[in-house]
C-alpha cells in the first residue's frame, strides 16, 4: 500500500501537468467543433439541396469512423501524404473538433427547428435579410438552448481526448501510463487519472449549467 501511495505522490506533478494538455485540447476541440458545427446546421436547415447533401456527407463520415482510426488517418496517412508537418497535439485538436462539429452541428439544427417558424418570416416582413435574420435573432436563441446538449459534448470530448496519447499527446493517460509501466503500479495510476477526468467533467458542466441559468430564455428552457 506504500509503494503504492508513493508511486501517486510522484507521479502526480507529472499528471496535473498532463491535463493541462487535456484542457487545452478539448477547450480547442469544442471551439473548432462550435464553429464548425453552426456553420454546419445552418447550412443543414437553410442551404440548398447541394449544400444539405454535401453536409450529410460530412455527418456520415466523422459519425461513423471511430476516433482512434481518424487520428491515424489524418496523423499518419492525410497530413503525411501532403507533406505538411502540423504537431500531435494540433492534429489531435483538428480531428476531435471535426468529429464534435458533425455531432454539435445536430445539437444546434435541433435547436434551431425548435424555434417558432413565424421569427424568420417576421423578419423577412421587416425587410431583414435572411443572413441578418439567422444572425441576429434565430442563432442567438438556438445557441442558448443548445447548452445543455453542448455541455454533454464536453464530456464527449473530454473522454474521448484520453485516446489521443497514441499519437504521442503527453496529456493525462500519455503520462499515467508512462509512469505506470516503469514503476508497474497500473491500478492506483490509473485510478488517479479517472478520478481527474472525473473532476475535469464535474467542473465543465456545473460552469456551463450555471451559464445556462445566466443566458436562459423564458419559457424555452423551463
């Protein structure tokens, strides 16, 4: 029981450091996968038959291939193939926000369908645009709803961002299991890292939900 407390204590710098890299992976996932993601359902309610085909497309792919298999393909395979050399870490964020953007982008066309249809006919009524209608009044309220979808991406995305160590992103699971295969203390290393992770998500939604509180719309929300 000593060597294994010890082999915590010492290992411990060593991981809170790791999910500093975690945080800063999945706050630049869920960034590129926000952005992605309402261009995405805009273009899935609004676009044209070309357009809403080509983004089922792209819903399809990130949905259906599994992560490990994306980071492989982008890290090993795509960005090799065309010579660019981009870090671990930078690829481990584009890949986990495209695969969150095809998933928030449905969080969001949900949103926006549960909106009254009479907001964009009144503002066309009012000589908006639709651009500045989508803008200005429809995204506003879809993207308050979509909080609390979003606030279980982020767990998603946090727990998803433990596989990443396979391409050599020294965040929480990358350094727990290199400092368990040299001491051979798995158990209680591990049992360290799911108890940060686990402190990681408690922490992201209890502040999106006191968000949610903040920026909640009347009567949609309750």
């Amino acid at each position: 029981m000593t060597d294994q407390f010890v082999a915590i204590l010492d290992a411990l710098p060593s991981i809170l450091q790791g999910s500093l890299v975690t945080i800063g992976v999945v706050v630049g996932a869920m960034l590129l996968g926000l952005i992605l993601g309402i261009i995405i359902a805009v273009a899935q309610v609004y676009g044209n038959r070309v357009l809403r085909f080509i983004v089922a497309i792209y819903i399809w792919f990130f949905r259906g291939i599994p992560l490990l298999v994306l980071l492989f393909l982008f890290y090993f395979g795509l960005f090799s193939f065309l010579n660019i050399n981009l870090s671990a870490f930078t690829v481990a964020v584009i890949v986990l926000g495209l695969i969150s953007a095809a998933y928030q982008s449905q969080i969001f066309r949900g949103s926006i369908q549960s909106l009254p249809e009479g907001q964009l006919k009144a503002a066309r009524a009012l000589g908006m645009s639709d651009r500045k209608a989508i803008l200005n009044i429809i995204l506003p309220q879809a993207l308050r709803l979509s909080i609390p979808g979003w606030s279980n991406e982020y767990s998603i995305v946090l727990k998803d961002s433990a596989v990443v160590y396979v391409v050599g992103v020294a965040e929480i699971m990358a350094r727990a299991h290199f400092v368990a295969t040299r001491t051979y203390q798995h158990l209680p290393l591990y049992f360290t890292a799911g108890l940060i992770f686990l402190c990681l998500t408690f922490i992201g939604t209890k502040a999106l939900r006191i968000f949610e509180e903040k920026v909640r719309i009347p009567g949609y929300t309750r």
